[in-house]
C-alpha cells in the first residue's frame, strides 16, 4: 500500500527535481573572450592564403567553420610559422604528426589542420579523415560553450 502511494508520486518527484535543478544549477555563457577567437581564426592566420570558409554550427553554445586553402599557395613552411604563431598566443598543441595538428585554446576551442596526402587519412590516434580534394588544406574551426573533452583533458 505503502509503495503504490510512493510509485503514484514518483512522477510529481521527478518533475519537481527537474524543475528544481533547473533553477539551482547555473546557466553556461558563451565567453566572448572564446568566441572572438573562434572568429578571429581566419583573418588573423590565414587571410593572405585566401581561404574559402565553409560554415557548420552557428549557435550560441557551439559554432564551427571549415577553411580550405590550396596547397599551391600556403606551404608547409608557412604552416609552420603559422603554429609558432598559435603557440606565441597561448593555444596548445595537443597532437602534432607530419600531415596533422590539433590546436586547443583553453577547453573551448579547438583547430585541427590537415595536410592531406590521400582521400583517406589517419590521425596518431586513429581518427579517419576523408577529403575531396587533396590539393588543399582542411582546417576545422569549433567552439563549444560546454567544452571540448580533447581540450579539457590536455589542461589537467
């Protein structure tokens, strides 16, 4: 008898826990700070290479953009000055191979870049990448409010 008026109640417990989690638990806010670096990526590493961007998320919490750049007009040397650049202003690298670099600034954004010798090409820890065109660079832009594990990890 006990337990049936426990089971009926459940769901109002439920709901009011939910509701009151909702209220007690702290909203995330983009910080600008994180966003503008996002935006920033392209003008300030690689506008001379004359980029196509290609946009994927575009919300508040997580945003991400593609930049291709034709191999026959950034080299890898330029890539290299281009990650002590990145070094020079606080992002991490995180994974660093001959055609493959990952980027972290703070646990928000993350910039991977990929020098693609095939179609299909393996990061050091097996990630698959698969490219149209291997005569350009890939390089992927993201910001996640929440986070991004790879980024978070490599802080502690």
């Amino acid at each position: 008898m006990i337990l049936k008026k426990i089971l009926n109640l459940l769901p109002y417990l439920l709901s009011l826990f939910g509701i009151i989690h909702l209220l007690i638990l702290p909203r995330l806010k983009p910080d600008d700070n994180h966003i503008n670096t996002y935006e920033s990526i392209p003008s300030l590493y690689f506008s001379k290479y004359h980029p196509s961007i290609e946009y994927g998320f575009k919300k508040p919490e997580a945003k991400s953009m593609e930049i291709l750049i034709n191999k026959s007009v950034m080299s890898i040397d330029d890539m290299n000055k281009i990650k002590k650049q990145l070094i020079h202003n606080e992002w991490r690298l995180i994974k660093d191979s001959e055609y493959y670099f990952e980027f972290c600034y703070g646990s928000n954004n993350r910039l991977s870049i990929l020098y693609p010798t095939q179609i299909t090409e393996y990061s050091a820890s097996g990630y698959k990448f698969t490219t149209d065109d291997i005569n350009k660079w890939v390089i992927e832009n993201v910001y996640i409010i929440s986070g991004i594990d790879e980024c978070a990890a490599k802080m502690q």
